[in-house]
C-alpha cells in the first residue's frame, strides 16, 4: 500500500464518519496512471480532471477498460471542447453560462448520452472567476431544466481565497436548498471539513491524497 492510498483511505474514513453521503472525487490532474490505479483496484469509482486534453491522453483507455469508473470535469469548460467533454465526462461540475448549457444540450443528443450537471455559482461574486450570479440562478436553472432537459442535480462552488470558506459554503447549501437541488459539490484538501459540515455530498481532493504539485503544473 503506497502513501497515496493510505492517505486516501484515512480520508475516506474521515469523511464518511462526519457525513456518510460525502463522496470523494480524487483530483488526478496532473497524476500519472501509476499514482492512483491502486485506488482504482482499491474499487473507488469518482475521479476528477480539470483539462479536457490531459484527460483525453490519460483515461481514454482506463475507461474502456473500467466502465463503471465516473469522470467528472471540475474545471472550466470551454464551449468548442463538448464534444470531447460529453465522450469522457459522466458529471461536470461546472456549467456556467446559457452558450455551454445549449452546446452540451445538442452535444447530449447527437451522442444519445445524458450527463449529470452541477451549476456553478461564483459565490464570492469574483470579476475574476466564472460561474452563475446567485441572483440569476432561478431563471438559469430554470432554462437548463425545461428548455434543454439536462440533468441539473446540484450547486457547484469555489469560495474566495484567505476568505472563511464557511461563510460561503453555507450560502451555496442555502441556495440549494430554496432551489431543490440536493447535491453539493464544494470542499478541497485545506477545507474538506469545513465542506463536509455544511452538508458537502462532493469533495474535489488531490493535493491531501497525492501532496503538492510541482511549480510547472
């Protein structure tokens, strides 16, 4: 058993102990195949990338050959990579604007496959950052549910940097709660816990499993 897979397995236990509906999506962006596929024999299923190309080298063929793994994509998805991101992605995590909801909606339909959706909502009302305004997701979700009948199950979220996390993540549980929606994808390595409590039922975790990054990454 490596470092990885202890550290992976002391979170797990860690996590469902505070809330047994908690998921762990392992953030293998950056990874090599050797550096997660003991989690893979381990029979953990949720994993996540950020690039649509990194991804596309990476698992094309682990997933013909794991067909009950989940992908999901956690970063920012452009609207002329779709096509790629409906082959690889079982959920994406970060629908963001009417032009990608449309996109993935015709993509959905061509390729006769259906992906589960989180919103994205910029929470701290970041110029820098995307996602949905809060006060704009009702007609959004709206939209993405009745008029492209794609499968919105939750709120997807990044809170400020050096800002407390919690603030924001009950906010985000709020919101989701006055929408219906019941999934919450929110909580990486430095604030899991903080997550979990709010009623995360998605962590995004790399760095606390596989440890930091080279500078490059």
């Amino acid at each position: 058993m490596n470092q990885s897979h202890k550290k992976f397995l002391n979170l797990f236990n860690e996590a469902k102990l505070l809330n047994k509906k908690t998921r762990i999506i392992v953030v293998t962006k950056s990874q090599s195949f050797e550096d997660f596929n003991s989690l893979i024999e381990l029979g953990h299923l949720d994993f996540g990338e950020n690039r649509i190309q990194e991804t596309k080298k990476k698992w094309s063929n682990i997933l013909t050959s794991h067909t009950k793994l989940n992908l999901h994509l956690i970063g920012h998805l452009q609207s002329n990579k779709v096509t790629d991101a409906v082959n690889l992605f079982n959920y994406i995590h970060t629908l963001d604007s009417e032009k990608l909801a449309l996109a993935l909606s015709n993509e959905e339909k061509r390729k006769n496959k259906k992906i589960k959706y989180f919103i994205q909502i910029n929470i701290g009302e970041e110029s820098q950052k995307t996602g949905i305004e809060a006060r704009h997701l009702k007609s959004f979700k709206e939209y993405c549910l009745h008029v492209l009948q794609l499968n919105i199950i939750g709120l997807m979220c990044i809170p400020p940097a050096r800002l407390d996390s919690f603030i924001f993540f009950k906010k985000l549980a709020t919101i989701a709660e006055q929408e219906n929606l019941h999934e919450l994808s929110m909580g990486m390595s430095d604030d899991y816990k903080t997550a979990i409590q709010c009623g995360s039922t998605y962590l995004r975790i790399g760095r606390a499993i596989f440890g930091e990054r080279s500078v490059n990454d």
